[in-house]
C-alpha cells in the first residue's frame, strides 16, 4: 500500500529505530496481556514459561518441532495465486497461504504439536483443552495420541449438538469429550471449565490452550508455534511473486493464525495487515463477535485486552456462523497492534463470510472454512480498495497483491454451509456437521 | 503487613475481636442478590447474629472460574434475574448499618476494572465496606488497586496457594491487608468431606511469612473443620455449604448453619 498505518508515539519511534515488533516477548502488549489468574495458577504458568524459553533455546526442541511439521503435520504449506478469485477483488493478486492443507485441515496442529512437546519436557501426561467446532479439540485428541497421553476436551453443550461430527472424531481419537452446560453453553464457558479442570489437576495436566489468547506466556508462546506460517508465506511470496504483499488478511477469533501470519511481516512497513473479525449478522444488530471493532478493553481468561461485555463489565455473548471465531475476548497482541495501529481489524458478517466462501469453492476447487471465509470476504474488500487507489495513481491493480491467510478446510462445515444454501435441510445439517 | 499505619483494617479488628474470646474467626460467604438483595442483607445479618465475624458477598459474575458449581448456580441465578454490580453498595450499607460485622466484598477483577478500581473504591467505602478480595487478581497486577485501597481505607486481600513459592507467599503475604486468604486446595470452591492434608502447611507458610492473619477457605463447611482449622490458623471462611442452605431453607437454614458453625448452637 502507498498510504501506511499511522503509528503512535512510542511505538513510531521503535518501529523508525529499527526495534521492530517481532518476537514481542510478553507478558505485556502495551497495556494488554499479563496474567489475571488466581494465585493457584500461577507456579503452572511460571513452570510453562521456564520451559518454554528454555525449549525455545535447545536445538533439540527446535529439531524435534520441525521434524513434526514436516513430517507429521504436512508443512510447509503451499502458496496458491487465486486467479479467477481475484477478479472480485478489483483485480490485484491474491495469494492464498494453504494451512488448509495440513494434517487435521487448520493451522491448528502448529501450536498442539508444541505445546504437546512442551508438556512431555514438563512430564505432563494429560491434556486438556476448551473447542468451540471441535478443530482445536480434534487437533488436541490428534496430539495427544501421537504422544500418548490422556486427553480431555471441554466443548459447550449447544456445541456438542451441533459438532456431532467432530465430537465421534475426538472419541476415536481416543479422547473424552465434556459437555459443559453452566453458564452460556458456549466457547468461553468450555474455557472456564478447562481452567476449573487444570486449577483442580494442575500436577500432571497441561492445558492445551487452542488459541493466542490468555495469560502470560500463551499469547507469546501460541504466536511462537504459528510464527512458521508468516515465515513460510514471506519466503513464499518472495520466491513466486518476486515481492512482499501489500496487504494480509486473517481471521480473527482469539487470533492464532493472524499472529502467526502477521509476524512474517509485522517489521515490513509497506505491508498492511487487516484482521478480519465476526460481524455475526451485522454489528449494528449486537448479534456479533467484533470485539476489537466494538469492545473495551478488560480481563478475561488471564489477559487485559479488548472485551465483549456490558456496562457491569459482565461478558456479552458473542454470536458468528462461524463457531471458530465466537469468542467474546482476543489475544492482547492483536489489542496492542490495533491500538498502535500496525494492523487494522474489521467485521464481516455472516453473509459476507458465506458468500466469499461460495465463491471460492466455484472459482478455485477449494471449499474454506467459514473462519477463513471471512478473511477472503476482507480480502475481496481490500482488494478492492487497494484497485481504486492504484487507478487513482495510475498504477496498474494486477501490480498490488492481497495474501490470504487460508487458516483452514470447509469439510466440517458442511452441515452449515449446506442449510445456509439451501442444499440440504437443517436436520440433515445437523446430523452431518 | 500494613504499610500504611493510619489505616485501621476493619476485617483485622473483627478477626482480633475472635481472637480475644479465645477462638478463630468464622468468615461467612454468600452471592449478592441470591435469591435478592433484600434476602442477601438478611441473611448477612443472621450471619453476623449467630456468630460470624466476617462477612463476605460476592459479586455474581459470568465466568467465575474459581467458582464449583453450588455457587455458579447461585450467582447464575442472581444475573439472570438481573442482578446490577451497583447493588453490592446498597447490601454493603444494608448490612453494615445493621450490624457490627466487618463487610468484606469478594470479586473477579472486570467488574471492578470497568466501573473503575477508584470509583468502586470510594462507593465501597462509602457504603461502609472493609475492603475486597480478589480471586483472580494477584498482587503483580494490583497497582492500581494499591492505591485506591490506601485512598479509601480498605483492606486488601490476596490468595495463597498450595502451589505458591515461598518468594510467592512472601511477596502476597505484604501486599495483603486484614488477613491472606489461605486456599486450602488445589480446586475451585466447593464442599468436601475431609480438611485437605494441604492445608496447614499453606497456613505455616503464611505465618512464616510474617501473616498476623490467616485464614482458610475452600472445601470449608462443618464445625469439625471448624475447630480442626481453627486449632492453627486465625479464622476460618465458609462459603458453598451456606449457599446452599440459602438455597434450601432461606434465611432460618442460614441462622442454623452459621451458629452451628461458630458453636454457638452449644453455648
């Protein structure tokens, strides 16, 4: 882009100082992230952080990591040029970062293999973890029979109903699925559950938090399993398009595979980055989970960062077609970039999300998952816009180019993409998702 | 413990007041606005009459993860029938103006963030409240609540744990004011049957640390513990057992439990 995110103060002067903002290490993301826990807690996050910076400095773990992730888990992932997708999007270039092509069909698997790596260091031989559509639960039961431990998986009820699918892949898998029927029945409680769980087992439980969010070292430490899709997308796009991106587009729920695609480029300043959040049916109705467009800031789930809640500071449901990205909270890095405004972040609804995905089953052979459907929606928008700006300075648009975080695969979302048009009906839906 | 020596902790006095009788202080917990608020400050009151020295409301929040689930219940309740934060005030002046109990409000940190750690302060002293404690808030993060409790004069009380380092309880011990809360348990609020072998080690290691005050909460709810607890440590914190006769018996179940907790059904 021609035009650059205006960056505050501080931040301007680290970033013109050559600082950068990689490799933020926490707990802190400005005034975000740190640790909002009880006390019980905290000797299991202390023992999480020691072991994390020592792996993070023994080749050994980088060694065993990256065997995991070529070998295991199908990386790297491929760089796609959409072409007859980006004639919707005004024109330019866009590329698509494959992480629906990994084992388990998201970017999941980045951070359970990591995180399983870490918990076998801590002999820890029990994992737990929240899931909303069951990709982060599934991704966890997968982990954990590579590694031969006891999985738990606490999904919301009104989940369970709606993922059978993916609640008989996590039993054969060989984990135990918890419905949790307190509070809302949804993502954030299945989080509270997972946390009463690990508070209760902590000495030989890890909890296997699914995404960037949380508190101290998750944030940093989840971005750190992820930071290989950024990586490996720069490289990428040097290597087929002869030049960085003008823009990224994620998707953003709690926000793992935007932090991981962001690091790539966080210290490239040509290179906008646009989070993509759920605008649920639209956030003028309050049906949405928009957090950074619409919240304030607050703590949930140990970390200061932009929340759902209301004038009591209780927490709002939040509400998306996409189970992956309902979350009424978000990693506080994502908080801290918004606020510097190093990324900007945006809504898509519901329909924009599902239109895009059509669009890119017909016009490419490949079915998205919803989450990812609203980074292509943006990506179509960005697109767009970047095309006018260049005709304005007659530049040609096929000289700009969108990359798009492809964070995971549709086939789990068949049940709702298939009730959404109408291609099957809801009963089907529900028995097949 | 206390840096600031003009400040008088009122729930420090009321635990002496115990101590001075010649047994441990019975701090008693229930959720505001279960099953209202009038029956929360009438229930407090009974509390305070049958020989509680300490009283303790939570905040009804939406994901209270130190929470099992007699008092996720309860404080599900209390949202759902549309329980405002902004009461805790109103029952803080209910109770306190009707009895000599020391009031104490227990709360996850977001409500109070976001009415704003000052302005929740100086209401709650207004009200006539001791001070807070703070589940998910540890002293690391508590600056602003540092300053607000030494405006206003309120007591401030952390959690220590099992699991805590002694550098830990040291650094806790300091920063709390009235007493530290002692969890007795690796777990979330709840009745059990037997005192956890944990628990007078988390108690020694809060004395060791300096603590005038320790008290024990968590898994805390007949008199045997009671008098097992209050053998070593300066009082004792009842919470799910009372809520659930809340629950049950209302306001009489409450009067029962609390004088069969402190003795004084005996006496």
């Amino acid at each position: 882009m021609t035009t650059q995110s205006p960056l505050p103060d501080g931040a301007a002067d680290r970033f013109l100082a050559g600082e950068g903002l990689r490799h933020a290490p926490g707990p802190y993301f400005g005034e975000y992230g740190g640790r909002w826990m009880p006390e019980s807690l905290i000797a299991a996050l202390d023992q999480l952080e020691d072991t994390f910076e020592k792996a993070k400095a023994d080749p050994e773990f980088e060694a065993e990591f990256t065997d995991l992730l070529l070998n295991y888990a199908n990386r790297p992932s491929l760089l796609t040029e959409a072409k007859r997708f980006a004639e919707h999007a005004g024109g330019v270039r866009v590329f698509l970062k494959r992480e629906d092509l990994n084992h388990t069909g998201s970017h999941k698997i980045n951070n359970v293999l990591g995180q399983a790596l870490l918990a076998k260091r801590m002999g820890k031989t029990r994992l737990i973890a929240e899931t909303g559509a069951g990709q982060h639960g599934v991704a966890s039961a997968t982990a954990a029979a590579l590694f031969g431990m006891e999985c738990v998986v606490y999904m919301g009820e009104e989940d369970t109903r709606r993922q059978a699918l993916n609640v008989a892949r996590m039993e054969l898998l060989g984990a135990t699925v918890v419905p949790v029927t307190a509070g809302s029945r949804t993502l954030k409680d299945a989080i509270n559950e997972a946390l009463r769980d690990w508070v209760t087992n902590v000495e030989h439980t890890h909890y296997l938090l699914g995404t960037a969010a949380g508190a101290h070292p998750f944030p940093a430490m989840v971005r750190y399993f992820h930071e290989v899709i950024g990586d490996e997308a720069r490289e990428q796009m040097l290597a087929q398009a002869g030049r960085l991106p003008d823009a990224v587009c994620a998707c953003v729920g709690g926000g793992s595979n935007a932090i991981g695609i962001f690091h790539g480029f966080l210290d490239d300043r040509d290179v906008a980055l646009y989070g993509l959040e759920a605008g649920g049916d639209g956030v003028e109705t309050g049906r949405h989970a928009a957090t950074i467009t619409l919240g304030l800031p607050g703590v949930l789930h140990g970390a200061r960062t932009y929340l759902m809640q209301d004038e009591d500071g209780q927490t709002i449901e939040s509400h998306s077609i996409s189970a992956g990205l309902d979350y009424p909270g978000v990693g506080p890095e994502h908080s801290y970039l918004n606020d510097i405004g190093r990324a900007t972040y945006e809504p898509i609804t519901d329909t924009e999300a599902m239109d895009a995905l059509r669009l890119l089953s017909r016009t490419e052979g490949i079915i998205p998952a919803i989450e990812s459907s609203h980074a292509l929606a943006g990506a179509l928008k960005v697109g767009q816009r970047l095309a006018e700006r260049a005709r304005a300075e007659g530049v040609d648009p096929s000289e700009k180019i969108v990359l798009v975080s492809l964070s995971g695969r549709g086939d789990k979302d068949m049940g709702t993409a298939g009730a959404w048009f109408g291609l099957i009906d809801e009963d089907t839906a529900r028995k097949g998702e | 413990m206390n840096a600031s020596t003009e400040i008088v902790s009122k729930s420090a006095a009321a635990i002496e007041r115990a101590r001075a009788l010649g047994r441990p202080a019975l701090i008693t917990y229930l959720p505001a606005g279960f099953p209202d608020v009038q029956a929360t400050i009438d229930a407090a009151v009974a509390m305070a009459e049958n020989g509680a020295d300490v009283i303790e409301v939570g905040i009804p929040y939406s994901d209270p993860v130190m929470d099992g689930p007699v008092i996720q219940a309860a404080t599900t309740e209390a949202l759902a029938k549309g329980f405002r934060v902004a009461s805790i005030f109103e029952i803080v002046a209910g109770i306190t103006s009707r009895c000599d109990a020391a009031v104490m409000v227990m709360t996850y940190w977001n409500p109070v963030m976001r009415m704003g750690v000052r302005e929740f302060s100086r209401r709650l002293a207004e009200a006539g409240g001791a001070g807070l404690i703070t589940p998910d808030l540890i002293p690391d993060e508590a600056a602003e609540w540092f300053a607000a409790s030494d405006e206003f004069g309120l007591d401030r009380v952390f959690l220590t744990a099992p699991s805590s380092t002694p550098e830990r309880v040291q650094m806790t011990v300091e920063a709390c004011r009235g007493f530290v809360y002692c969890v007795s348990v690796m777990g979330v609020t709840g009745a059990r049957s037997e005192v956890s072998a944990a628990t007078r080690g988390v108690v020694d290691a809060a004395h060791e640390a300096g603590a005038p005050r320790a008290c024990v909460g968590l898994g805390v709810s007949r008199r045997e513990h009671v008098e097992e607890i209050g053998a070593y440590a300066d009082g004792v914190i009842v919470g799910t057992a009372l809520v659930a006769a809340l629950g049950e018996g209302g306001v009489p179940a409450v009067a029962a439990l609390t004088a069969h907790l402190s003795g004084k059904d005996k006496a």
